[in-house]
C-alpha cells in the first residue's frame, strides 16, 4: 500500500458509494460464493497436446483457470471453456524446463483466440531437463516496489548482482524464481526495467499480483490486472518442480476504489480442481502477496486484521491445503515473520525494496532482501538472504541502552526466527542461557525511521512492533558478548558484540 496514505495496513473496504456493494457484501461474509467475473460468454472448444520431442506427455494438467483437465496416454486434451478466460494454462510437470519468454519471465500460458466456430487450439511444447529437479531452488523477492528511475536502478545495481551470486552460490540445482507482488509502486510503465532485470538475473521468474501492480482506473477486479497480464499472463496458475506442486494466486480483490484481501470463487473452484491431481502429503508451496492472517494486527493491538492486510475467507484455502505439506508465502507487509495456523505454515516476507527504499532495512529491522527455499525431495528448507551481506547475516545486535524501553539489557533481532529456533547468550565465551523474546521495535528502525520527518525519503514509515527481538541483561564487567541462534534446520548462526 502507498505508504503516503500514512499507515498501509489501515486501508479498508471504504470508498466511493458506487463500489461500496461488492466489498460489504463480501465482507458481511466472505464464504458466499463471488465470482470474481460475472460474465458467462459463448463457449469455446479448446483442443491441443503437450508433448515434449515430438512425444505427447500424458497427465499433464491443462487448465482454462476454471477447469482443469489431463491429458491422456499421447498428450492430447479437450477442454470446453464455459467462463471467458484469456488464458490457457500447462502446470508444467516436474522434469521439464520452464518455458520462458524473451526477458526470461516464465511463459507455461496461450491466449486462448477462438475462430469464427467458437475452436481454439494449443500445443505446449517441453524440454526435458538433462538432470532431475528433485534438489532446486525457489528464491522469492516480495515487494520489489520501484517507484521511479533512481529506485529501479538501485534494483539493477543492488538486488540483481546479489541474485545472481546466490544463483551461482547454488551450483547445479535447478533454480527458479518468483516476484511476490508489488513488482511497481503503480507506474506500470517499469514493467519493461523489471523485465530487464529478469533478463540479467538468468533464471526463469514467475509473478503474482500485488496492490500495487493494478490498474487503479479499473472499476473490476477483473479489468485491474489488464496490465500486469499482458506482461506476465495469467493472475494464478500452479506448476511443479521435483515432489513440490507450487501455486500462484492472487488474492489482491480490487474492487474499483481500492482493494480487500480475498479470494474468489472462481480462483478456489480451479485451485481445488488443481489439487485434485496432486497427491496428498506432497509439499504444496502458495504463492500470494496479501498474508492469508499475519500477526502484525496482534502487535498492532488489533484484534482482527484490517480488511487490506489479510485473506478474509482464508479458512477456505486453509481447507483445501489440508490434505498436504503447505507453505503459504506471502510480502505486502515489509517484515519477515512466521505463523503457524489453520494447518498451514505461512512465511510473510521481509522487502526486497525494505522500508520502500528509503534506506537498508524494514520497519522490523529485517534486511533489504530476499528468501532462498531448497526442496529436496520432500523436505523444504529455508533462510533470509539480506542484500549486500554474507549468508551468514542472520541477526543484529544491540548493546544495552539501545532500546530506551530496557535500557540494561541486550537485544538480538533474530529476524527468520521461528519457534524451532534457539537464541542463546554467551558472556566472555561462557553460555549464560537463553534470551527472552519480546515484541518491540528495532533499536535501528526507530533511529531511521522514527518521527514524522524521518526517512527523509518516505517520512510517513514508521518503525513497527516486531515479535522476533532477544533480550537479555548483561552483568557487569563483560567485554563481549556472542549470541548464538540455531534455526530448526541444526545451524548456528552467531554474531559476537563487544562492549568495552
């Protein structure tokens, strides 16, 4: 959200009388079924193959966005689409190399263009990769969120050499990635930049819609991503890499005088037809840019989400993912966090752009930056990749008098940190026990952020409460202290801080 607008979680459904009908109604309650696209034009026939060295692939998932259907023993299918979709969709099977455009965004999409009888026709070509994906590398940049020339550049020359080292770092895993929402800060016209550093980054990058890539102009849903489609394709689709069944959706409901966190009928509909071909127990990885809940209204002192801020029928999807091994992953908030609900295990990202580039970190203290997950069969691990730092920048540390609030007392921001990990302090090389978890801002967000004329570049941010800061008092006459965080994954991530 524009963060202008003083505090972007606090948007609602409020707006003009004209638009006020669809978000009330769907929020009065969000399990009725709306339809994103209301309209029911003639059918057409969709026939085609997907083969890869002139052979067809047989159970391949071919879909219209509505309905999904597979393709027999020799790679044919048939699908009639009764709903006006634009796009038709091949969930790429695991094995085969991601069809890319020009600029190297992901093209797994046709049009679909029927002739003069109401028939179209799509072939998807695959190249089968010369090893197994079973071992790859997703990394997610959520909220890149370039506003002009100056921030983009700072894009090109900050976040895509990182990226490309990371690539290199990760030697011969297949490496894909994803832009999770608010690739613009609305001047769509960056499109072509971002695409440029698609291009230079060297590996295939899928997209999702943010509130910030949309067609303000547009008075539907529907109308709003015309822009964003015509550069990436379609608003949701899914796709595979080794076991993982990765989906892509938007959740962004714009509704003509500003948006909601929601999901459509029409998208559950496909999803749950999708994962009908998925085997249970799979690693399933969401895609999406509003978080299905988030925690930040609780430390806000909220005790419901803002309408902007979270899924209002996310129990919906929290059902349709039981049967698997979920991961919801998420941005639009500029902080990294995990929650754990509704069976499902959701990463909200910390900002490629951090606190809209205004300066090195997010209002949480997180890091301008990005995530690195690796799948491996079926096991997902992953970790923050802070722009500019060594992987091992995992934390920062505070000597005590940093935060005015407990001024005897040492703070760690762990900023992955979820409840598997451990946070321990050693003073002078000698374990002195765990740290004590509290929510607070981050000693250096309210130094750069605080007050309503700092950042100088974007005033209106403010530092937020964050769950994930240690404090510990330290006793007198220490000379260094050393915190140790082990994530769930067995690593220990350390940081040594001296005081005299």
């Amino acid at each position: 959200m524009i963060p202008s607008r003083r505090d972007f979680l606090r948007i609602s459904a409020a707006g003009s009388a004209a638009f006020l009908a669809g978000p009330q109604r769907i929020l009065a309650d969000p399990y009725a079924r709306w339809l994103s696209s209301p309209r029911e034009p003639s059918p057409v026939r969709v026939r085609g193959r997907v083969r890869s060295g002139g052979r067809g692939l047989g159970g391949v998932a071919v879909s219209d966005g509505l309905d999904v259907v597979a393709t027999d023993s020799e790679g044919a299918f048939e699908l009639v689409s009764r709903s006006g979709r634009s796009f038709l969709r091949c969930s790429l099977p695991a094995g085969y190399r991601i069809p890319q455009s020009e600029n190297g965004t992901a093209r797994a999409f046709q049009p679909i263009v029927p002739d003069a009888r109401g028939e179209a026709e799509a072939v998807f070509d695959l190249e089968a990769l010369e090893g197994p994906d079973d071992h790859h590398a997703l990394l997610l940049l959520a909220d890149i969120q370039t506003a002009d020339g100056l921030e983009m550049s700072w894009f090109h020359e900050q976040t895509v050499p990182d990226v490309r080292e990371t690539v290199r770092s990760l030697g011969d895993l297949e490496v894909f990635g994803v832009a999770d929402g608010d690739i613009m800060f609305d001047h769509l016209d960056l499109y072509g930049e971002y695409e440029r550093g698609v291009g230079r980054m060297a590996i295939p990058f899928f997209q999702s819609v943010g509130n910030h890539d949309l067609d303000l102009s547009a008075t539907t849903d529907e109308a709003s991503t015309l822009t964003f489609s015509r550069h990436f394709g379609p608003r949701y689709y899914s796709f595979n890499r080794g076991a993982a069944h990765y989906v892509v959706l938007d959740d962004v409901f714009w509704h003509g005088a500003g948006f909601i966190g929601y999901l459509p009928q029409d998208q559950l509909d496909w999803l749950e037809a999708d994962l009908r071909l998925v085997e249970a127990g799979r690693p399933v990885m969401v895609v999406m840019h509003v978080p299905a809940l988030g925690s930040r209204y609780l430390r806000d002192g909220q005790s419901t989400p803002p309408t902007g801020a979270a899924v209002a029928n996310r129990e919906a999807l929290y059902r349709l993912l039981e049967p698997y091994q979920a991961h919801v992953l998420t941005g639009h908030i500029h902080e990294n966090e995990h929650v754990f609900e509704g069976g499902v295990h959701e990463q909200v990202h910390g900002a490629v752009c951090g606190a809209w580039w205004s300066g090195p970190i997010c209002g949480d203290g997180t890091p301008n930056g990005y995530s690195v997950y690796e799948v491996s069969g079926e096991s997902v691990r992953w970790r923050y990749k802070a722009v500019g730092h060594p992987d091992s920048h995992q934390m920062r540390l505070y000597p005590p008098g940093s935060d005015p609030d407990a001024p005897e007392e040492l703070v760690a921001n762990v900023w992955n940190w979820d409840p598997e990990w451990t946070v321990v302090r050693y003073d002078d090389g000698v374990r002195s026990g765990p740290m004590t978890r509290r929510v607070g801002p981050d000693p250096l967000s309210a130094e750069l952020h605080g007050g309503p004329d700092l950042p100088a570049r974007r005033p209106s941010v403010e530092p937020y409460p964050t769950g994930h800061l240690f404090y510990a008092t330290v006793p007198p006459g220490v000379e260094q202290v050393r915190v140790d965080a082990t994530d769930r994954f067995g690593t220990v991530h350390s940081e040594v801080l001296a005081l005299k």
